[in-house]
C-alpha cells in the first residue's frame, strides 16, 4: 500500500457526461500529480500541484481541470467526456521533486 | 521533450533465470530514473530508482544501471519468481523549469515467469 488513496475505483458515465475524481496523498507529502493511462497512449502526465498551487501541466485537455485544497486533497474534473477519455487516471505523491507513489487508480468507463 | 523508450515489449523467462529490461532517453537534463512495477488492476509500485550522480544500484534482487554518456539506463532482476510476473515501466524525470517532477515514462515490459 502507497499510502495514496483514490475514489471511486471505478466509474462508468455517457458521453458528454462531468465526473470528479478525488485523490488523498500520502501524509506530509505537498505535491500532487495527474497521470492518465491508456492502451495506445502509455502512462501520460496531466498535470502537478504543489502545496495548492499549479506547479506543471502536461497535455492537459482544456475540457479536464484540477485543484488542490487546502488539507491537500486533490480533485481532478474531466467533463464533456468523449468515448476517447476511457482510460485509468493514476494520482501520485511527494514529499520532494522526484519519488513519488502512485494510488490504486479510477477506471473510468465512457458509454 | 523527454522521449523514453523501452525494449523490449514483452519478456518471458523461466523461473530461477534473469531478466533485463533497457530503457534509452534523449534529454541529457534528466536526473532521475525511476522503475515502476504494475500489477493487474493496481497502480504502479516504486521497485528502484537511480539518480544521475550514480552508475549502478542494487536492491536484494532487483538492480538498476544508468550510463548517462549513452542516455541508457536499465533494469536487471536476478533470480526470478513468479510473483514478479507484472508490467515494468522506466521513467525519467528532471528538476528544471515547467517539466519540474514531470515523469516521462516508456511504453512497459510485460514480464512473464514460467515456473
């Protein structure tokens, strides 16, 4: 177990649907990441927040957003969502720049 | 960008023998080099990691070598075990700028361990 927690586990919604994804870090780390991962396109960075602030984007989609709140959970918003959007969305954490734990994952089904 | 690469795709060996997975990179800025394990339905587990001050790092069975000169780093695991049937992912990473912590990651090796 990382220490990193992530609800729903899995999530199945319809095209143009908005679904909010939740990620826990590990306690004391600031930083937060976004990664999606999906068959043809690998494991892909979306975006990092550190201590509430963005600190990187990815290839982030302007349909997808995120933030983090002040006791460090973060919240990852994906809406208008297309059948491409299917995918597992990892959220990580760390205490520095580099190490960071990877949670369980959101499965997230488009119909 | 980064750009990892990582070979090969698949990787079948008898239980007891070794495995080696290679990964290349192309931005000489990267620092850090991380080996991520993922079983089915779980997210990617930390096995190994390297940073660029060192050449090789060794961990039970588990070793990770890094020539920088050739932008080549790679995963070595002695001994195997069934249980170490999984998808091995390499990822590299700097401290530099907008892709600061960023993990770019290769495409992952899916290992498999005949008993």
């Amino acid at each position: 177990d990382s220490g990193v927690t992530q609800t729903p586990k899995h999530l199945i919604t319809a095209t143009g649907q908005r679904v909010t994804l939740r990620c826990s870090p590990r306690s004391g780390d600031l930083s937060v990441y976004w990664y999606q991962q999906s068959l043809d396109q690998g494991l892909q960075f979306l975006i990092q927040y550190y201590n509430g602030e963005e600190r990187a984007k990815g290839n982030i989609l302007e349909r997808f957003s995120a933030q983090q709140f002040p006791d460090l959970h973060s919240e990852l918003n994906l809406s208008s969502l297309e059948l491409g959007d299917s995918a597992l969305y990892f959220c990580a954490s760390s205490a520095s720049t580099d190490t960071q734990y990877f949670g369980p994952g959101t499965r997230l089904t488009v119909l | 960008g980064e750009n990892v690469e990582q070979h090969p795709s698949t990787l079948s060996v008898q239980e007891g023998d070794s495995a080696v997975i290679k990964c290349t990179y192309s931005d000489s800025a990267s620092n850090y080099f991380p080996w991520y394990k993922q079983e089915l339905g779980k997210g990617p587990q930390l096995i190994i990691d390297i940073r660029s001050n060192v050449g090789e790092k060794k961990d039970q069975r588990i070793a990770v070598t890094l020539n920088k000169t050739a932008k080549h780093f790679s995963l070595h695991i002695t001994e195997t075990q069934p249980e170490d049937s999984a998808v091995y992912f390499c990822a590299a990473s700097n401290n530099r700028g907008s892709t600061l912590g960023r993990l770019y990651f290769g495409r992952g090796t899916q290992l498999t361990v005949w008993p």
